[in-house]
C-alpha cells in the first residue's frame, strides 16, 4: 500500500508517518509539503526506508492530482481551506482520503465520490474522531439518548506550566486563536442555544470537569454539537447536549477581558507602519513563545458523557481517554490523538474493513470495536464507567 500524506511537515502529521511506517502492509508514504526536506526531522523516529519526499504547492491543482494518482489512498493533515482541492483531486483520480479537520457539510460531493468508487472520510482525526467513533459505539448501546456532552482539550502537564496562560502549543497556535472565534451551538432543556465565540468565555458558560488523574478542569463551549446529533438522527430525543474545549482553569479569565479589549480582531491597527491586526498580532508574537521543551509532556483528555434509556433503565455512560506525549519519539499527545486514528482508518479502508463509499463519518461508518482494539494496541485507551440512574 502506498499512502499519500499531505502536510507532512506538520506536528500532527508525525504520528501518522509514524504509524504507518510501523505498518507491514505498508510500502512506501510519500510525505507530500510546501516546505523542503520534510523528512529530515522524520528519519529520527520512522522507517526511513519507506519515506519519499515530495514538494508541493497545493494550490497546482494538476501536480496535486499527480501524488494522488501514485497513492492507493490519502491523509489529508492540510489547514482547514484546503478541503475543497483534496476532495476534488480525490474524485479525479479515484482515490479515497481521510481528513482529520472539521468539515462540516460536505453532502455536496456525495454523489461524485459514489460514481468515482471511493470514501472520503470526513473529521477522523482525535476531536473530531475518536469521539464519534464513541458516539457510533453508544447509539448502538441506547435504546434512546437524552444527553450526549462532549468535552476535548491538548494542554501542558502542571510540571510544564510555566506561563500566565498555562497552555503551550501542541498543534497550530493560529488554529487555538480560531478556535476562541468559533460560535457554539447546544441544546439546552431540549432548546437549541446558540452562544456567539464573544460570549463563550463568560461565567454563565464555563463548567469545570474532574478529570480522573488530573483534578478539575475548565469547560468551555466550542463547536455545533447539534450538527452532530443532527448526523446520528438522535436530535428529537435530545435534552442537552454541547461540545466544549478543555483547559486548566483561568484559561476565560483570560481571553474574556482580551476578547473585550479587541485582542482578535481582524482588522489592522491604525497608527502602525504596517497592516497589523490584533489577531496577527498575538500569532506571531506569542506563538514563539508558547512552545514544548524537549523534556515536557503535552496532554490530551477527552471525556464523553452519555444519558439515555438502554433495556428499559435509565442510564449514564461516561468514556474517559488520556494521552501524554511519548518523550523517547517526541511524539506530542496531540500528534498521537489525531495521527493515529487517521492512519489506522486510512488502512481499514484500504483492507476493506470499511466499505462504504461517498462522504462518510467516523459517527457512522468506522466500525468502533477493531477501531478501539487498533488504538489501545498504540497506547490509546478508552475507559468506560456505566451507571444506573433513579
């Protein structure tokens, strides 16, 4: 199997290079990038032999299509803007992909990527990703569900905070400050709430979570949970639900005043001798800033709460997930939360242990049980505590 993995100089991209050099069935990963010699910093820690480098614009269209062409099968770890090239140079070339960035509404390539034969895995990366896996493995437990509340968030170990924002970078620093602009859809006592991303960080909004191992936690809402039970066709029965981004408390106490003070905004500063936006402003200074020591653990914790009748009773399922990052490979938490998965489904496809064809959904189409096997099998374990309600 040849795989294609476009954004390969990336942090999460390390894990799923990893892995699937890892991978018997596995011959060759063309580690596609705009910037040069993206494998040098990969030999350390993956088979070498099995690399190809490959210099790309993905922006030419024709020379995209040429890797996909070569590959029996993609991982697309690029920014969010360029899903719309991957899916159509993957329709082209008859070549299924996963994606790991949330994608939302894709049905319009439905039909296309049917007549071309192939699976376009949307949003199989850790948040989104392994949490709808758990979302496919519990509507198959519940009779009905009537709270489902998804909570995920990458944060330094408490021996590595060592700045005011206890927070270092573990992904994009541009994709955390998108995050804090992103609005939030919930249901609320079976009322859709909408919370605009100015008000998220506000007292009214923030929960805390007591993370087993890790003490609380701070909650705050973050992404259209509707959009999913809207997927899983679980909506009608909804009483709560709501998705939320975890951080060591003090995280709103924070960007709230920031948001107040026009930190995010997008439009440049008068007065500067350059266009220089706030946004820009707090990328770029502050990203340098915020980075792992070589000695340091980031931390991945997910938990996912269930209420619902299963068997006629009333029941809560709570999964709990912690990953740290692997100090001997280098290998962040996060790199591991959203390479893995990609890369183990990228092969379920390609074996045919997934078979369905079009836009498909890990809440769906990833079959939870070998999934979950797959990922403790990497030190990716997903704990579940069941309980009776009265």
């Amino acid at each position: 199997m040849k795989v294609l993995v476009l954004g390969a100089g990336g942090l999460q991209a390390k894990a799923a290079i990893y892995d699937l050099s890892l991978s018997s069935d596995v011959s060759e990963i063309v580690c596609a990038d705009s910037r040069p010699d993206t494998i040098a910093d990969l030999k350390r820690f993956a088979d070498e032999k099995k690399l190809r480098e490959a210099t790309i614009d993905v922006n030419d269209f024709e020379k995209l299509k040429g890797l996909f062409i070569e590959a029996d099968i993609a991982i697309d770890l690029l920014p969010r803007g360029f899903k719309e090239l991957v899916c159509e140079a993957a329709i082209e070339t008859r070549t299924s992909v996963v994606n790991t960035n949330y994608t939302y509404d894709m049905s319009r390539y439905e039909k296309k990527a049917k007549d071309a034969g192939i699976a376009i895995m949307c949003e199989c990366g850790l948040d989104p990703g392994i949490d709808l896996v758990i979302y496919n493995k519990a509507i198959h437990k519940f009779d009905e569900i009537h709270l489902l509340n998804s909570y995920c968030g990458g944060f330094p170990e408490k021996s590595a905070c060592d700045n005011p924002l206890n927070y270092k970078i573990s992904w994009t620093w541009e994709g955390v400050l998108s995050s804090t602009k992103r609005d939030a859809t919930a249901i609320k006592n079976g009322i859709k709430v909408s919370i605009p991303a100015d008000d998220q960080h506000k007292p009214d909004y923030i929960n805390t979570m007591d993370f087993p191992a890790l003490g609380l936690l701070e909650a705050i809402p973050n992404g259209d949970a509707i959009y999913f039970t809207d997927l899983l066709g679980i909506s009608e029965k909804i009483q709560e639900t709501g998705r939320y981004s975890l951080r060591w408390p003090g995280w709103s106490a924070i960007w709230g005043p920031l948001k107040k003070l026009s930190f995010l905004d997008t439009e440049p500063v008068n007065g500067l001798p350059c266009a220089v936006t706030p946004y820009q402003f707090l990328d770029k200074f502050l990203g340098p800033r915020l980075q792992y020591k070589d000695n340091e653990k980031d931390l991945v914790a997910m938990i996912n709460v269930f209420e619902g009748i299963s068997g006629g009773k009333q029941v809560r399922l709570t999964s709990t997930m912690l990953i740290e990052r692997s100090l001997d490979t280098g290998l962040m938490a996060m790199s591991k939360g959203v390479g893995y998965p990609a890369s183990i489904v990228a092969q379920m496809i390609n074996n045919k242990e997934i078979t369905a064809t079009g836009i498909l959904t890990p809440a769906l189409h990833v079959p939870w049980k070998p999934f979950m096997e797959k990922l403790s099998e990497r030190g990716i374990v997903i704990n579940e505590k069941e309980e009776f309600l009265h």
